[in-house]
C-alpha cells in the first residue's frame, strides 16, 4: 500500500510545481560537469554539528550515485522523473529513476531528522519552519553540516530560487545538480546567483512514545473516534507530517481504492486518522503500538 506516486497526482498539481526546478542552467562551472564517482564514505558531514543535522547529511550521502532526475524523487527515494521540455540530457529523465536537486533535500530532511519540507525549491526556500537564515554576504563561514544552500535568478528574491544543495562544511555540498549526472558531493559554488542559505535542524521533534509519518491526500478528514459516524473535527489541506501515538482496528472503510479498518490517533490534533491516508507501505503502521 505505497502512496507515494499517488500523493503526488492527488496534491494540487505538485508535481507539475516540482518539474519546473532543478533545470541546472547557469549552475555549472566553466569547465563541464563532472560525475566523478564518490563514494557515501567521501561524503559525510566534515564539520561538528548537532546530531540532527548530521543525519540529515547522512541521508543525504546515502543516495551518492543516484541518477539526476527532473522531477523525480519522494521522501521514500528515487522516482522516475519527466522529460525535461527544453530537450538536452534531460529530455528522457521520464526513463531514469532519481531525484531533482528539491527532492533529495526533502527525502534527507524527512529521513534524517523527520522533517517536512514543502515542494519546490523556492518553497523549500521560503520555509517558514527555519531555525536560522544567512545573508550571500556571509557566505558559508556561519554555516554548519545540514544547512541547505540556495541559488536563484534574482538572489534578493526567494522565489526565483532554482536550486538548492545541503551543505557538509569546510565548503563542500551534496547536491543533485543537473540531467546526465549522479547524486554528487561538489564543492559550494559562491557565484553572482548564490542567494544565501538556511538552517532547517534544530526543528520540532516528534513527542516521546510517538512516531512520525506523512499523510498524503487533500483534505484528509480526522475524526473524533476510529470511524466515519460522527462528523470531522477537522481537516489536513494537503501532504502533512504527522506523529502517531498508537493504532488501533476500528471502522472498516473504504477510500482512494483501498479498504481498511486501521486507525491511528494523532495526539497533536486529538483526533483519528485513517491509516489510508498515511503514507506507508503497509496498512498497519510498523514500530506503532495498539491503542
């Protein structure tokens, strides 16, 4: 029961949003982009930083030698992506399973540290849930393993952001840079479109005895008992991460293409979700205790 492709097509159009960063243009050096093998051992975070952030570097690293792909990429892993309209390495990127430079950020952000980032690199950008933001006047000295680096056509405006990168210190970044190359560690590229970079450790952790897990869907419905008799208390507009306390096997529904009796309880909202609705390969959570 894997919903990530499904999440994408049920989300408001995301993924035409997600298929329109990342292109790569004005982000290489002079000199042609290398896809020089790298090894998850060469890259690693090279500067102290909480632990949080550190496994987001690692999850990161992790993914050394994945493909370029335009578009493609969840907070699961690899997907197949889109071809790139304006042709070029990427126009068969719908044959080629990776991540787009968005996508990487989000999957080592929510696997490393359980962090929900949006869609998109400008949103991604813009994230409200930063612990810190740095200026392209300071550069990279007050950065730490984990930040997340930002180029865009209009450096003032993080909105024209086009690609973003994590950075692992001592100025070198991980980054799934452009169609025809791999998951690649690169050094930081402080060109006239860097637009600065920000802290995303440091963010609300999941409370003790809960586990944390992404809903897919609009306007999922969240009950006040394990079923659908009594009206919602209230509504998740879009993909949202949520921590789960305990699950039990409640109303047996059936919703999206798929039947199931599995319910969760959100302390957070004090509410019930369907497990339909969490995005997770099985119907009953795995680590999730019965209610």
């Amino acid at each position: 029961m894997h919903r990530a492709n499904r999440t994408l097509a049920t989300a408001g159009g995301l993924l035409l949003a997600t298929a329109l960063t990342c292109t790569g243009t004005a982000m290489a050096a002079p000199s042609a982009v290398s896809s020089a093998a790298v090894t998850a051992a060469d890259c690693r975070p090279l500067a102290n930083a909480p632990a949080q952030a550190q496994a987001i570097v690692n999850a990161a690293c992790s993914q050394i030698g994945v493909p370029y792909s335009w578009g493609g990429g969840s907070v699961h892993g690899p997907t197949y992506g889109q071809d790139y309209p304006g042709g070029g390495p990427g126009a068969h990127d719908s044959q080629v399973k990776g991540f787009d430079c968005s996508h990487l950020v989000q999957y080592a952000a929510w696997q490393g540290a359980g962090i929900a980032l949006p869609e998109g690199t400008w949103n991604q950008a813009r994230w409200s849930g930063a612990t810190a933001r740095f200026t392209p006047a300071q550069g990279i000295a007050p950065l730490q393993p984990g930040d997340l680096l930002l180029w865009g056509s209009d450096p003032a405006n993080l909105g024209s952001v086009h690609h973003i990168a994590i950075y692992l210190g001592n100025g070198r970044m991980v980054e799934a840079r452009e169609s025809g190359t791999l998951v690649m560690v690169s050094d930081v590229r402080l060109n006239s479109q860097y637009a600065g970079a920000l802290r995303i450790s440091g963010s609300e952790q999941p409370p003790a005895n809960t586990k944390r897990f992404m809903t897919w869907g609009t306007q999922v419905s969240l009950r006040p008992d394990p079923g659908t008799q009594r009206p919602p208390v209230g509504r998740l507009p879009g993909p949202t991460a949520v921590d789960v306390l305990c699950q039990v096997h409640g109303e047996r529904v059936t919703a999206e293409g798929y039947t199931n009796d599995a319910w969760s309880y959100l302390p957070k909202y004090k509410a019930w979700i369907s497990n339909i609705y969490i995005d997770d390969a099985a119907a009953w959570l795995p680590g999730v205790p019965n209610c």
